[in-house]
C-alpha cells in the first residue's frame, strides 16, 4: 500500500476493509447500525476468504499447467529426434533400393514377374492383363536396326487389336526411358504397326527419368520418385 502506482494484494484489501469494519463499529451508535455492520463484516469475511480458496484453485492449475508445459516441450524435442531419425531412415532405405535396383539391372536377376504382380491392380485398371504379357527377343542379324549380332527384346501385350509395349524394372534412370524410347522404334518397324501405348512400370524412378519418359508420351507406373542431390549424390525420396 502506499502512493501513487503502488500495488494492492488481497491481504492489503482485506486489512482496510477490516479496519474501516473496525471503525465503523466504533462509531455505530445504536444497535440497528452495529447489526448491519457485523453483516457487512461478516459479509466481507466471507467474500476474502472466497477469494483466497480461487487464488489457491487457480495457483493449482498454474503449476499443472508449467507442468504441462515441460511435458509438451520434452514431447516436441522428441518428436524433432524422431523426425530426424525417419528421415534419416527415408534416406537410408532410398540407397538400399537403389543400390538393389542397379544390382539387379547389372547381375540380370529377374523382377519383371514380381514388380508385374505388385502392380497388377492398377495395371489391369489400364487395361492390361498381367499374364498376357509376353517377352519379344530378336537378333539384329545384319545390323539392320541397330548393330550386326545385336540382341533386343521387350514385353509386349497384345489384346483385342490393342497393342502396348512395356518395360518392367526395378529402378529406371533416364538411360532406361531413352533405351526403352529406341526400342519401342524398332519393334514398331519391325512389327509393322504403332503400338497403343508405351508403358514404364517401376518401383523407383528418378525425376528426371519420369520427366523425359513423361516428354516421350510414355505412360509410367511407379512407387516412389527418387533425386540426387549434392556433390556426394546423395539420394533424396520426393514422393
């Protein structure tokens, strides 16, 4: 208490409300008064001492409240380390894929059945059946088309007048999409015919790949877009 722009707590009320009580108490001079001054004193008994009991209350949820407050921030470095750790995983298993998609391409393993079967879904929604795809092989005798002894071959589906070409791997970088591009060419004239469609179906697939397959009119089914990134190529999971 005090002058100008001291500040007031509940105890400093109190006491000059039971003082100018005390006073008015003194100066009552008939029974009437001194009742209706016991009621208010009684009256502003009550009202503190209700006052005290919320400030106790609120006191309570203040503390409950920083509790919570230390447990959501705990929670929110903890959800940072876990994010990082999934990216780090994200990254982690975006090389193992590639790294297992360009063993496979280089030890000639074949995927094609098992990547056609992930996929069959989507693909008999284009409209192809997984077991009516069939390998077409040639042997460039002459040189003909490409170069002499040359071997080439390619999944062909062919159904009801519909022809479509396809290629099946486990990772397609844009090599991939330009050999595929060449070969379509030349089964299309050896062939003698267009094909309806010319399809890529992948696991993983490079952006720029997707790009220039995209560029090509080509039609590609795929699991995840993948990015180098940095002079150490690291590989980057887009979608």
């Amino acid at each position: 208490m005090g002058g100008r722009g001291a500040s007031w707590t509940l105890e400093d009320l109190e006491a000059v409300v039971k003082k100018a009580v005390r006073e008015a108490v003194e100066q009552a001079r008939s029974e009437e008064m001194r009742l209706v001054v016991d009621a208010l004193n009684k009256l502003a008994t009550y009202t503190f001492e209700g006052f005290k009991k919320i400030l106790e209350v609120l006191e309570e949820h203040s503390k409950i409240l920083r509790e919570h407050s230390k447990i959501l921030e705990e929670l929110e470095k903890r959800l940072g380390k876990l994010e990082a750790s999934v990216s780090r995983l994200e990254t982690t298993t975006a090389r193992l894929e590639v790294t297992v998609g360009r063993f496979t391409s280089r030890t000639g393993i074949d995927m094609e059945k098992m990547i056609l079967n992930i996929y069959r879904d989507v693909l008999e929604q284009e409209g192809v059946g997984v077991w009516k795809v069939e390998k077409l092989k040639l042997k460039d005798v002459d040189g003909r088309y490409l170069r002499r002894g040359a071997r080439l071959e390619i999944d062909i589906y062919a159904h009801d007048d519909k022809v479509y070409f396809i290629d099946v791997k486990s990772l397609v970088e844009v090599n991939d999409v330009e050999w595929f591009n060449l070969r379509c060419d030349i089964f299309e004239k050896i062939l003698g015919r267009r094909p309806d469609r010319r399809i890529i179906v992948c696991i993983n697939i490079f952006r720029d790949a997707l790009e220039r397959a995209q560029e090509l009119g080509m039609h590609v089914i795929y699991g995840r877009v993948l990015e180098v990134e940095g002079e150490e190529g690291e590989v980057r999971v887009l979608s």
